[in-house]
C-alpha cells in the first residue's frame, strides 16, 4: 500500500491537471510520457532493495511531481488563469515534492516519515483550498473515464493473476472451483463498479476530490481481492491470513466505491448504506465459517452477486435520471 501510494499520486495529480488544462500540445505529450518513464523507475527501484535505492526512488517521485507543478504554471499563461487556480495547485505540488525530497537528508525510519508528510500536505492543502479549487470546476465526464479507465486497468490485473496461477498447476477440484469462482468474482466486482457509473457523468463534481481520493482504497481493495483469487487457486495461504485480507480487500472496495456515490447522487444513500451493510454481514459470516480458501472465495463471490441483485432495487432511479438527461 505504501508503494503504491506515491504511484497513485503521481498518477491522480496528473489526472487533476489534464481534467481542467490539457490541451493535448505536444508540450503536454512529452512531459507525460517523461512522468510515465519515471513512473516506470520507482518501482523498479524498490523492488532491487528500498534502502540502496531509496535516493534515487524519492528523486524520480519529486521529479514527476515538478514535472505536473511545471504544466500548472504554464497553463496560468496559456489558459489567462485569473482564478489562480494553476498558481495554487502548481505552487502546492512544488512544496509536497520539495518536503518529500527532504526525505533523504534523514535517516531511517523517519525518512518515511518526511517523505510520506510531502504527500499529505499535497492532499491536505487541496482540500483546504477547495473551494477556491471550484471556481475551475472539474469536467465531469474525463474526470469519470479517467477513473474508470484505471479501474478497468485493475481487473484486468486480476484475469491476468488468474491466468498467471494457472500456469504448471496440478488440476484437482480445489483448484478448478477457485479458478471459476475468482472469474466470476471479478465479473460481479466489474458489474458493481460500472452498473450506476453514468449516474456520476450527469453530476457537476467541483472539485471531484472526492471521486478521486476514494479511489485510492478502491484501487487497494481491488488489488488485495485479485491477490487473493492466486492464494485460492495455489492454496499457499494461511486461512486466518485469508480471511483478515479478505475483510480488508472487501471493506476497502466498497468504500472506496460507494464514498463517491453517497457524496454526489444523495438519493442513492438509504440503498447505498443497506446494500453496503448486507454485503459486509454476509462477507463476515462467510469468514466466520471453518473453510478453506477456496471454498471462503465461493463464498465472497456469492456475496458480490448478492450486492448486483441488491442493486436492482434502484433501477427506478437510474430510469428518472435518463428521462430528466
């Protein structure tokens, strides 16, 4: 979660930028594929040992975050930014890289410490400044397929964790139910997140802060779930470990996913909190029961179909909506 934390960062200040000043220049283009190329690095970097690496890590995470502050303040002449909407924005991701890159003047574990303040103080001063932020408001529809292409992107990392377990396994029954049952998991997971998605479009977000900081334990949860679909197949997983990640991976997906939804489509609240809370019952007394692996993900996944057929009971709403659009 740590490490992916700065990567999502990069990735949603970025987003946060062309959601109000991309003009697809060619200027626009490379500093992009310039992030993209350091966005490759990080890991790579802590993958061959933090430690050793850690200098060179936190610089290319600096660097990215000056690169998105560089485009703000060229856009504060391109688009005659009057509102001081990029001044501000620019000036805040300038001064979380500059706290983060202190990071390395200090020894472990406070470097973490320092470096992770960088990005709190980002997410912090953002929302402190929202409502001056909503003068520039955000474009709704990028802002949901920016999003959604990034969710897309997630499941997808699950087939492939399924497709990756698959390979040289000896076939048996345990193995055949959870290779199934992860499948069909990931569809229901696919339906739930993209079942009421239109409704955000037709919404004015603001500053769409929170669709995008829910995310991020979207985004986790979704990441924990595809993991646990591998553990099922290979059956390489303590069950206690099992069930404390599936709690985990479940409560961070819903609520990343229904946060957006309860702040900005108010009449989907009473179903949102009922739906939410019958899930997280049923997804307790499944833990709760003595089974394997992967009879626990026929269980979570018979709960994420429960969750789709829930969600029938406001199709009412998803129909008075259109015929207002």
């Amino acid at each position: 979660m740590l490490v992916f934390f700065p990567l999502w960062w990069i990735w949603a200040g970025h987003t946060i930028y062309a959601n109000r000043f991309d003009t697809d220049s060619r200027q626009h283009r490379l500093s992009t594929l310039l992030i993209m190329f350091l966005l490759l690095v990080i890991p790579a970097q802590v993958s061959t040992g933090a430690e050793e690496h850690y200098a060179l890590a936190v610089a290319c995470y600096c660097g990215a975050r000056l690169i998105i502050a560089t485009m703000y303040f060229a856009s504060r002449r391109k688009h005659h930014d009057g509102s001081g909407f990029a001044s501000t924005v620019g000036t805040v991701f300038a001064v979380g890289a500059a706290i983060s890159l202190c990071s390395v003047l200090v020894e472990p574990p406070w470097r973490y410490l320092v470096f992770y303040a960088g990005i709190v103080f980002d997410m912090a001063a953002l929302v402190l400044r929202s409502r001056k932020l909503q003068v520039v408001p955000a474009h709704t529809a990028h802002l949901i397929e920016r999003v959604g292409c990034l969710t897309i992107i997630m499941l997808g990392e699950s087939v492939i964790s399924i497709s990756a377990a698959l390979a040289d396994i000896t076939w048996n029954p345990s193995n055949v139910i959870a290779a199934i049952s992860g499948f069909v998991m990931v569809s229901a997971i696919w339906w739930i997140y993209y079942d009421s998605f239109h409704l955000l479009e037709r919404r004015k977000l603001g500053t769409g802060h929170s669709i995008l900081y829910s995310h991020f334990f979207l985004f986790i949860g979704l990441a924990i779930l595809a993991s646990l679909i591998r553990h099922a197949i290979l059956d390489d997983l303590d069950p206690g470990d099992f069930r404390r990640l599936t709690a985990a991976g479940t409560v961070l997906f819903f609520l990343g996913k229904q946060y957006g939804y309860y702040m900005e489509v108010p009449q989907l609240r009473p179903y949102l909190l009922s739906n939410t809370a019958a899930v997280f019952l049923l997804t307790a007394l499944v833990l709760m029961l003595p089974l394997r692996p992967h009879a626990m993900l026929v269980g979570i996944t018979a709960t994420m179909i429960c969750y789709v057929l829930l969600n029938l009971r406001y199709r009412h709403l998803v129909h008075v909506e259109k015929a207002a659009a």
